[in-house]
C-alpha cells in the first residue's frame, strides 16, 4: 500500500495548478477600440497585466478566483471603474471593459 502514496501526491499537485486563459476587450462606448494596460489583482495581491493592441490583449496562466479588473487607455480619459470579476479555474474566459 505504501507503493501508492507518492502516486497520491503527485496527483494533488497536478490538479492544483490548472489556469485560466483570459482575453480582455476593450471598446469604446461608440464601438471602437481602445489601447492600454489592463490588470487583474487577486484577493492575495498578485497582479497580472497585459498592454492592448487593437483593443484586446490575452493573460495566459491566471490562477482561478475573484480578481479586480482595471484598465488605463495610454491616450488618456477618464478609466472605467475597477470592477470585480471571477475567473475559472481552467480553460479561457473573455473580459469586456467598456471604456469611456
């Protein structure tokens, strides 16, 4: 039965370390696209970022969880409002940010 247990351990890890896939748009509210630096802050105070190009940018890697979500445009103008946003623990989810 001890032959058993690292298989266990070894398994517990594995599950442990699914990510997330995260594309984030960010639009005008007239439709177009908007440029900048989104971050995602983790209840743990880890912070992902990513620069848009084309209004939309891709976090690869994120952890599961509740994030708070911000944007800054590079041209300026006033940010949306941070908000809350829960992120699965695997597979890909996409943002939307609606700029001002």
């Amino acid at each position: 039965m001890r032959r058993f247990l690292p298989l266990i351990f070894l398994a517990v890890p594995a599950l442990a370390a699914a990510q997330a896939a995260v594309r984030v748009e960010v639009r005008d509210s007239d439709g177009s696209s908007r440029d900048g630096r989104v971050s995602l802050t983790s209840e743990t105070g880890q912070v992902a970022t990513c620069e848009t190009r084309g209004g939309s940018c891709v976090l690869s890697g994120v952890a599961g969880g509740r994030y708070v979500l911000r944007f800054e445009a590079t041209e300026g103008g006033d940010p949306p409002e941070p908000r809350t946003v829960m992120i699965p623990p695997s597979g890909s989810v996409t943002l939307r940010v609606s700029s001002r």
